[in-house]
C-alpha cells in the first residue's frame, strides 16, 4: 500500500507525520525504498556567506555593505 505524501517546496515526496517519518527512515535503512535527496545541495550559514563572498566582486560588496549602512543609519 503506497501511502500519498505532501510535497515539499521542490517537488520532493515528504511524510506527513512523525510515524509516517520513522516509518521512511525505516525504509531507507533497509533498502526498500531510495534516498532521493539530493546531498550537499544546502549550505551552512557560515558556507553559504563565504561562497557568496567568493562570487562577488570588490564593488558589488561595496554596494551592498553602503546599502546596510543607509538602511541601518538612515
């Protein structure tokens, strides 16, 4: 019997409940049914910020911190 899930924000099939929760825990741990998450596709705070530093150039963080700056001193 295939229980129907709600459907997180992407799409991706999530129990409804504790129970239903363990009861896909269990399942993966088994082998009867496949993880599909995708891993590593979330990032710490701490990661997300350095890869944003990273991406940015010298300028664009210039903009952004003197956009905070008018709206923290505004």
């Amino acid at each position: 019997m295939e229980v129907s899930l709600p459907k997180g924000p992407n799409g991706e099939r999530r129990p409804g409940d504790v129970i239903d929760a363990a009861v896909m825990v269990m399942k993966i741990a088994t082998g009867e049914m496949e993880d599909n998450r995708k891993s590593g596709r979330t990032r710490s705070g701490r990661a997300a910020a350095k890869a944003r530093r990273e991406s940015l150039t010298g300028d664009e963080r210039s903009a952004i911190a003197r956009k905070a700056a008018s709206a923290r001193w505004g």
